[in-house]
C-alpha cells in the first residue's frame, strides 16, 4: 500500500474514532417530562387535538374557526410533555417558537406560525427542565439549538 493511503486511511480512522468518543462521552439524561397523548378536543399547555388535527396557541375552543390547524403533524402519534411546553409526534419535535396574538374587541387569541424545533429527534428527545432539552447529540432552550452544555444537566438532573 502506498504512503499517502495509509496516512489516509490513518486519518480518516482517527476522525471517526474522535466523533464516536463525542457521541459516547455525552451523558445519560433523564426524562423530567410526562409525556401525554392528546385525546380528541383535549388541551394541554397550548396544544390542542380536535378529530385527527393539532392545533397550537391560546383560544377558545368557540373561536376555533379563525385557526388553521397544525401543518404536519401526526395526531395519531402526538404527545405532550405536561411539565413544559414541547410536544412530539413521529416526525419532529414541536414548541411554540413563533406565536401570533390576535386582539379584537369581541374576541381574542393566539396561533403559532414556527413550532417545528429543526433538526431535534422525536425519538431520543427528552425534556431536562426549565425550558431544556435534548435528543442524545444536541441541546435545545426553549425550542431553538444551543451549544451543549454540562451544567445545564447537572443543574436539573
């Protein structure tokens, strides 16, 4: 074998040991969160179920028609983490990221127009506390990625 292959070779197996000696170095987290499939016309913490739709945001049920539902989403497999305001179907991982409030003399309310958390795992995330949380490899506040960090484990573990 040529110099120049194995020193690629070499390389590409150091890189590959230092991401999996990432991946293993990250803590085992406990889920603080109770995660809650919605039933038909159940709300909870914002997240609403009527039929095979999610709806998100702060209205009356009476008032249901001037919202559009959810885009997306799986009801069938959609949960709510009761504790928090994160949810999780199948697909994606959810929070009211963007939310848009309506004020009108005779009505009033709200509807979220950015609720998908981007690039978080529905199947690993696990909610840690105080708005955190994580899916095995990243660290979400609040719905939005942020650089991972230890305490923030330790301080709600």
């Amino acid at each position: 074998m040529k110099k120049a292959n194995k020193v690629v070779i070499l390389c590409m197996s150091a890189l590959i040991g230092a991401t999996c000696l990432y991946y293993v170095n990250i803590p085992q987290v406990k889920d603080k969160g109770e995660w809650v499939k919605l039933q038909d016309s159940q709300r909870i913490n914002g997240w609403l179920r009527v039929g095979d739709k999610i709806y998100g945001g702060d209205f009356d049920l009476d008032d249901l028609h001037y919202f559009a539902p959810l885009k997306g989403v799986d009801a069938e497999s959609f949960k709510v983490c009761k504790n928090s305001d994160y949810a999780k179907d199948k697909n994606c991982v959810y929070y009211p990221i963007v939310e848009i409030y309506r004020d009108a003399e005779t009505w009033g309310g709200s509807h979220l127009v950015e609720y998908i958390v981007d690039g978080a795992s529905p199947n690993s995330f696990k909610y840690v506390g105080g708005g955190y949380g994580v899916d095995g490899y990243s660290m979400y506040y609040h719905g939005v990625k942020i650089k991972w960090d230890n305490t923030v484990i330790d301080n709600y573990q």
